[in-house]
C-alpha cells in the first residue's frame, strides 16, 4: 500500500494544476460505444508534457494510442467490478473528502482566522476575570439580568474598588478563592475564542465590557503583555512538600543533597530516578513533556524552567506549591514562523470555536446560492409532534401517516421529508439543548438542520459546480482502478508465473549477460610503505590473515581487503590499466594505494536467473502489459473519429509553439 501511495500521490499532483477548458468538446473516440470527448484528451496531454522524458509520448498519435490503452485498461477494471471492492471504495471516500475540504470552507474567512491566531500567537497576556455565569440557550430576560450585573461589576471597579475585592464579591467562578480572578498567562487557543478576542482587544490595565461566552459574562482585566516565550523542553527532581514541619524539612534536605551531588557531577537521569517524588517522570530521568506559558499549573516552575539559558543548564533547588524542583534545560523552542505554523493553526481552528465563524460564513453563501422552499403545513405537523419529553432525552419521533411528506425542496430538485427532520430532532435530545417553549426549540433545530441539508446538497455536487474537483476525481478514481488492475492482471502475475517468467528468460537470455569479470582481493593502504609490505607478502604468497595481523596495529587498521568477483569496469575496482591473473602494479588514487591480485578472468556469460531476477520480472510485466493491450483492442470495440483527432492534433499542436 505504500507504493500504491506513493504512486497515485505523484499522479495527483500533477492534477492540481488547472487548465482552461476547450470552448467545445467532441467525441474523439468511443470503447464499446462509451464515449471520450476531446476536451479530457487534451487536458491531460498538456498537463503530462512536461512531465514526460520520453519525446516519443510527446508525440501525439503515439498519446492517442497510450490514451487509449489508458481507457481501455479503466474499462477492463469495471468489467471485472473492481469499482465494488469497499477498500477501493473507501480509499475514493476518504480522498474525496480530503480534496473537498478547500470548497466546503470559506477559505477567505479561514485565511483571515489564520493570520489573526498567528498574530496574537505572538503575545502572551496575563488577565484576571468576573463571571456571571448564563446558559447558552438563556432567555432574553434572564440574559438581561446577567449583563447587568457584569455591568455593575465593571462600574465598581471604575468607580476604585480593587479588581480582586469585586471578583471576590461577584465572581462565579469556582476558582475565584484561590486566585481572586486571576488566570494567569495564556496565548492563542487557550482560551474560548469570545474570551480570547476579548483579551487581546483590551489595553494593559483595563477592564473590558462585559464578553458573552457558553459560560456567561466575562468582565477582563488585562494585567500584563509580554512577547511569547515559545516553549521549553526540561527534566525536573522534586520532593514533594510534608504534611508536616519535619516532612517539609526532609525534602528541603533532600533535594539540597542532590544539588550538591549534581555538582559534584553525577548524572541527573539517576539522581531523578532514585530520588524524584515525581512519578511520572522519574523512570524517564525526570523529562517532562515540552510546554507553553500557561500550560503548567506552576508559574514558579514555568518561570524557573523559561529562565535558564543553555542547553544542559541546572536550576538551584527552589519551592513551588508542590514540592522542592532542580530543573534542567533539555531544549528551547522559539515561537515558529509564519510558515510554519499555518498547517497547525489551520487544524487548530477546525477544532476551535473558530470554526462556527467559517461555518456561518459558508451557511450564509449558501443560503443565497440555493433556494430553499419549505412546506410550512408539513413544518407546522412536524413542530406539533415535539413535546417537553426532548428536554429528558425521552421524547421518540412518532410514526405518522405523513411522515413522507416533503417538508423542503432545496434548488427545485432535492426533496427532504418530514421523516428526516424528525429523525433529526431526536437525535439532537443528546445535546441537551434548553431552550424553552418547544415551538422555538422546534425553530433553532430547523436552522441547523436546513444549514446541514444545505451544506450535504453542497458537497454532493461538487463536482457538477467545479469541473477541476471533477476532473481530479474523475482521474484519482481511474487511478485507483488501474493500480488495482495491474496489481491484479501483470505484477502479481509476473511475480507468481514461475514457468512464464523461466520462459520468457530463455527467450531473452542475450539481455541478461555478465561483462567480462575478474575474482580478486583488492588491497588498499594510505602509506606507500604498508601496501609495499602487502606487495612483498603476496610475492610470498603469503595469505590474506597473515597479511592482515603483521600490517595491522592493535590501536591502528592499516591494511583493508576487498574480496569478490567484479565486472571489470566497475567502480568497485581501482582503475588498472589493465587486469590479468596474478598481481598488479601499485596504483595511487586519491589518498589511497591499491595492488589487486587477480585469481581468476571470467568471460562474458548469460546471467542465471536468479541472479538477475528482479530486472527479469520488471522485463516481463512490461512485456505482459504491452501484449495485454493488444489483447484489450481484441475484447473491446475501439472506435476514433479521426477527423476530429486531427482538428484536436492542429489546435494542440498550435497551442504548443
């Protein structure tokens, strides 16, 4: 599968450039009366010339006929149902989807969140907050209410009282009693998106107006910006704090122990594994994962950590909430490029609240793109059947006489039955969705389903809106099938046939030779004086190991030997003028001397099989697919219309000068 994916991966790069499209398209040829239009011809022969090395496909009859064996071969693959097996299926699925995902967005908006996320990446703030707590689904009055009170909050704290004196009084924020509002560092996507934009759009030491997010009201106060510190890679030692006095003094004693062996210059790794209290890090020489500001639930420790310099560099023993630390830099890792962190961002906010921005933008686009038409007869029938049971996820769509009936016409051709949307409506009980009486619960469901209905109806014709995402679909799909086919039909088969491919090397012995060849010892030294000793104990005839032990030191290798038999002409042999048996002269290359003894001189001779096996099945599928398309023109009816080849063939060819 790797291959396969590699393959079709270079096919379909190609196939994100776009062409312009002929003005009009003809019937260039047709297999079995299925016809192929010119327009598909030469937008794939244009898109291929440049690509191609061989001039001969350049020439157009000969790309006419591999265009055709290309079809015919797409052909076979559907007769033989290959279209049906579900993994096929379900790799065009999943690829369809991801090509989809650059029309089924706004990718104006999302290039815009894009560089908004980046800048604000750039930042880190430091802001405190008063919540007034709202459910999502509020009603109008009760909504009131809460900004009010934010407002009143915000006017106290204008008015001099201290912002943590009010957050205290006012606050519902559970985490309010420890830390009087304040939440600490935090950049881009860590926050909710509302509270994030409402952050980075209030000046150092002012309070925001009251920012709605699914939690409630958020009054802001931003206490600090500073330019983000990127992130860190370190391993820590820690003695966790005591219960009590002489606990609390143990681990002070303890990790000021380790500091001083540390120093002495023990290994931090074993100190952290005998010592560290941190048990999730410890077997691993106290490494923790790389982190952000914010991201620790320890600012002395981020602190600590972001202030060492070197890679390697130790803290002195400090105290945090939980224990006793030693930190060691293990790396740094400054904020990324532009760049480079598009494709994250990108994901990030896919995932984020963000996305509802990008979504709305596009429900927006197709609400004026497509007419929706709804039966409000079926829409009223369909609102009466809701009742308060959906609030406790008991409420079961009934079965009614009118259940398909039309309730919404998209663009005068899709129909929608009232049985989806009540089918819709039960499934959304598990959102736990409030709002109150049903009929407006009945109405905001509506929305939702109509912006997915639209969305889908979308998203399915795709290809009927953009002829380049069909054309790309049209050939990763004729893609898919020909890797299969072949898979199938010549590589398997060239694999497997043992008695063809033997037959097939009989008959084409005389491409499968050996030049001539030489079995040698090459002897290579860079001291003129140890390859002339090796001379004098070949002379001898001495052996390779006694060769070997007598010019080689036990702390120095002076001598190396290469064995084997090598066509001459190979890089493998030093450059001899010329080899007989027996021993050459010395040759100086580069920094090295050379003398080969020649045992042996092999004439030219057929290669055995298996000696050049895998070069003799890449010969035969090729001879296989070759006579398979001859064998395809026979099983089906190839019919060209070459008046009309000939006119594509001027305009080509003119269009190519």
């Amino acid at each position: 599968m790797k291959l396969k994916n590699v393959l079709l991966g270079l096919f379909i790069a190609a196939n994100a450039i776009a062409f312009a499209q002929e003005n009009k398209k003809e019937v260039l040829f047709t297999i079995d009366g299925k016809p192929y239009y010119t327009d598909e011809f030469s937008r794939v022969y244009k898109k291929n010339l440049d690509l191609v090395k061989d001039d001969s496909q350049k020439d157009l009859n000969h790309y006419l006929d591999l265009f055709i064996g290309y079809k015919l071969k797409v052909n076979k693959a559907n007769k033989l149902g290959l279209q049906n097996n579900a993994a096929y299926q379900n790799e065009l699925k999943s690829y369809r989807a991801q090509l989809s995902k650059n029309y089924v967005t706004d990718t104006k908006v999302t290039k815009e969140l894009i560089e908004e996320a980046y800048k604000r990446s750039l930042k880190e703030v430091r802001a405190s907050h008063i919540l007034i707590t709202l459910d999502e689904n509020a009603e109008p009055a009760d909504t009131l209410k809460a900004y009010n009170k934010a407002i009143e909050a915000r006017k106290r704290i204008l008015a001099g009282e201290s912002f943590e004196t009010v957050a205290a009084q006012v606050s519902q924020d559970p985490s309010v009693k420890d830390n009087k509002g304040d939440l600490g560092w935090f950049s881009a996507f860590r926050m909710v998106y509302p509270f994030e934009t409402a952050a980075y759009k209030t000046k150092k030491g002012e309070v925001s107006m009251p920012a709605r997010t699914r939690f409630g009201y958020h009054l802001i106060k931003v206490n600090d910006v500073r330019e983000n510190r990127g992130q860190v890679s370190v391993a820590h030692i820690m003695t966790l704090n005591g219960q009590t006095e002489a606990e609390a003094a143990a681990a002070k004693s303890t990790i000021e122990d380790v500091y001083k062996k540390l120093k002495q210059g023990e290994s931090f790794e074993t100190l952290a594994q005998q010592f560290s209290q941190d048990k999730s890090s410890s077997g691993k020489g106290g490494q923790l994962q790389r982190f952000g500001s914010g991201e620790l639930s320890s600012e002395e420790f981020e602190n600590v950590a972001f202030s060492l310099k070197n890679k390697g560099e130790l803290s002195a023993p400090f105290q945090s909430q939980f224990g006793w630390h030693i930190v060691k830099l293990m790396d740094k890792f400054p904020v990324k490029t532009f760049d480079e962190s598009q494709a994250d961002l990108d994901s990030k906010i896919r995932r984020d609240d963000r996305s509802k921005l990008i979504d709305a933008s596009l429900n927006q686009k197709l609400h004026a793109k497509y007419e929706v038409k709804r039966n409000d007869k079926a829409y009223k029938g369909a609102v009466a059947l809701l009742n308060d049971k959906f609030y406790t996820q008991e409420w079961v769509a009934p079965a009614v006489k009118d259940a398909a009936e039309v309730l919404v016409t998209i663009n005068k051709t899709e129909k929608v039955k009232t049985s989806e949307f009540l089918g819709f409506i039960s499934n959304q009980q598990k959102a736990n969705i409030t709002i109150k009486p049903t009929s407006k619960l009945a109405d905001k469901l509506y929305e939702k389903f109509i912006n997915e209905k639209l969305a889908k109806y979308y998203d399915d014709n795709l290809e009927k809106e953009f002829p380049d995402f069909a054309n790309v679909m049209e050939e990763y799909r004729d893609g898919l099938l020909l890797f299969d086919l072949m898979e199938k039909e010549i590589w398997a088969k060239a694999k497997t046939d043992s008695l063809g491919l033997k037959k097939f090397y009989e008959d084409n012995r005389a491409n499968y030779m050996w030049k001539d060849r030489a079995d040698v010892n090459v002897f290579s030294s860079t001291k003129m004086d140890v390859i002339k000793a090796a001379q004098k104990y070949l002379k001898q005839n001495k052996s390779i190991d006694f060769i070997k032990s007598n010019l080689n030191k036990k702390d120095a290798v002076e001598i190396m030997v290469k064995s084997g038999v090598f066509e001459l002409g190979s890089d493998a042999l030093p450059k001899h003028k010329n080899l007989t048996v027996g021993l050459s002269d010395i040759l100086h290359e580069g920094n090295y001397y050379f003398i080969t003894q020649v045992n042996k001189m092999m004439p030219k001779e057929p290669k055995k099989l298996e000696e050049t096996k895998g070069r003799v099945i890449n010969d035969y599928q090729q001879y296989l697919e070759s006579h398979w398309v001859d064998d395809l023109k026979k099983e089906f009816t190839v019919k060209v219309n070459d008046d009309v080849f000939n006119k594509a063939k001027t305009q080509l060819q003119a269009s190519n000068k």
